[in-house]
C-alpha cells in the first residue's frame, strides 16, 4: 500500500502515511521495503502518535512522511507518543500538541527527549530498524539515592520501633497479659 502510494507521487511530491509502530522495526519484506526506501532517500519523517487516538483502533501508530527527490538521506524522528489530553474513550491531541510537532518538522533539529535528525550512517548502524526509541531517548534517569541518609532514617526508625515495643510490653505488664512479640 505505502510503495503504491509512493510510486504514484509526482516528481516532487510529498506523501504521508498512518501506519502500526511494527513496521518500523519488523523484518523480512518489511526490512527490504524500508531499507530500499532509505537507501534512496525516500523516507523524510517518522513521527510517533499516541495510543488511543483513532477511532475503532487503540494501538499507538506512526505517521511515516515521504518525499521523492531529497537531496539527503537523514531521517526526522518525532517521539509524540505523550502529546495527548487523556479522553474518556479516546485521547486528544490538541492544537498545542499538534503544534508542537509541526514546529519540530519543521525545524529538523534535535530536542531533548522529543526529536532527532539522524544521518544515514546511524540507520544502517541500527540496520535500517526505524524504531523511534533508537533514536530518540526519552529515558528520565531517577534521581540519586542518598544512602547515608537512607541509613541515618533507618537507624531512627529502629530506635523508635524500639521504644514503641518497650512501652507495649510496659502496657502488657501491667495489664497482666502477656507480650506479642
């Protein structure tokens, strides 16, 4: 269906098509396809939708943005997978959002957990698998665990364990019972 579409743009046309995530990174003829398109220069943009934002399907899908005669053959990917207003049978993307991807196509540079221009060099590294989190990170690292002080927390919770459990076993002395512990 994309080569069909593809093939019928005129000289300069530019296309896109809504697609599954899956054929971003399956392989076989899928493989050859988008290897045979990169190679050529055809693929100009992945970007990454959200679950849940089409009717009658729930799966997360990608809008794969196409051009014939690029002079270059980096590819644009746009990690928009969290650009949503969570609907009750659907999620929304808004003007905002939708913005915020528009302004990213169009510029064609990397930001910080959302987009990356890679080389081609870097796609046939990752043999010609197009999977947005290859390329963009949008790993949020924890933050640093202070162990001294989870240590010092410990050894006041203990000390107050401690004295909690004294004063019940005070209580159970002198209500004659004996202690739980």
């Amino acid at each position: 269906f994309l080569l069909h579409g593809f093939y019928h743009l005129k000289h300069s046309g530019v296309m896109a098509i809504v697609l599954p995530h899956g054929v971003l990174f399956r392989g076989n003829a899928e493989q050859k396809i988008r290897q045979h398109l990169l190679e050529e220069g055809a693929i100009d943009t992945v970007i990454g939708l959200p679950a849940n934002i089409f009717y009658n399907t729930s799966i997360p899908t990608t809008v794969i943005i196409l051009k014939k005669n690029r002079t270059s053959k980096d590819v644009l990917f746009i990690d928009a997978s969290k650009e949503f207003d969570k609907g009750k049978n659907q999620n929304i993307m808004t003007d905002d959002h939708i913005a915020k991807i528009l302004k990213a196509y169009e510029d064609r540079q990397d930001v910080d957990k959302f987009a990356h221009l890679a080389s081609f060099e870097e796609i046939v590294e990752n043999d010609f698998n197009l999977n947005i989190p290859r390329y963009v990170d949008t790993f949020d690292e924890e933050a640093a665990i202070d162990l001294e002080t989870i240590s010092q927390e410990l050894r006041t919770i203990e000390t107050e364990l401690h004295a909690a459990n004294d004063d019940i076993a005070a209580f159970c002395r002198e209500l004659n019972i004996s202690t739980p512990f």
